[in-house]
C-alpha cells in the first residue's frame, strides 16, 4: 500500500478547518453577543464536540493509509458527522428567542462545508489509489 499525498494533504486540512471551526462563535443575537461557539455548557456544547470528534477523525484518517477501504469508510463517517454538526447548530438556533437563524449565522459556519469538500477529495483520491493498485495487481 501507499502513502497518498493530496489526499493526506486534503485530510489534514478538513481537520485543521473543523478544529478552528470548534473555537470561533456559530451564532450571534441581535446584541451581538455570541450564542454559541467555542467550549460553553450545557446542550451548547454539542457542536463543540462534535467538531472536535470530526477533527481528530480527520487526523486519524490520515494513518489509515494501509487500509484504503477502512480510510473511504471514515471519510463517508466524518461527513456524515459533519453534517450532524451543522444540524445540531440549525436545532439549537431554531430554538433560540433572539435568534433568527439568517442573520445570526457567521461566516465561520462555511468552514465545515469547505471541510466536507476536502473530504470528498480526499474521497475521490482514495478511489482512484485503489483503481490504481487493481490496475498493477492485474499486470502481474
């Protein structure tokens, strides 16, 4: 098996991005004060979690190099993971009294959508190290 170049480096920039995406605020008020972001308490803490989780599965992923098969199926779980990340962050805005959810998004919350399109770069790389690893194993 083989080290894949682009797609560590695509991996190590989904979990770069989702790490600072765990620290910078995700919601505002009409005050301007944030409502959730970064380590706080209670139910406002899920997204941080997850962000975190995603991260170092991202991370992870990277040295799972020798199972390309294993490293697809983590890549599809921090999607998914992801995506919950961003559901949860919707959840808790819906249930917000001074929230309205298009004004108080922050441009930090386009991090885990670039962070899900190097995944699935990554993704695509991984597919085509495996084509590539068929395509030898048959000439000899």
């Amino acid at each position: 098996m083989v080290i894949q170049r682009k797609q560590s480096l695509f991996l190590l920039l989904a979990a770069i991005l989702m790490g600072v995406f765990a620290f910078m605020p995700s919601l505002w008020d009409q005050n301007e004060k944030t409502i959730l972001g970064g380590y706080s308490e209670g139910i406002d803490m899920i997204p941080f979690v997850l962000s975190c989780l995603s991260a170092l599965l991202a991370f992870i992923t990277i040295f799972k190099f020798k199972s390309l098969k294993f490293q697809k199926t983590l890549c599809v779980v921090n999607i998914l993971l992801i995506i919950a990340t961003l559901a949860t962050i919707c959840c808790i805005a819906l249930f917000q009294k001074d929230c309205d959810i298009l004004e108080s998004i922050t441009y930090y919350n386009l991090l885990p959508v670039m962070a899900i399109v190097f995944l699935l770069l990554a993704h695509k790389g991984i597919t085509h190290d495996q084509r590539l690893l068929r395509g030898s194993s048959r000439i000899r």
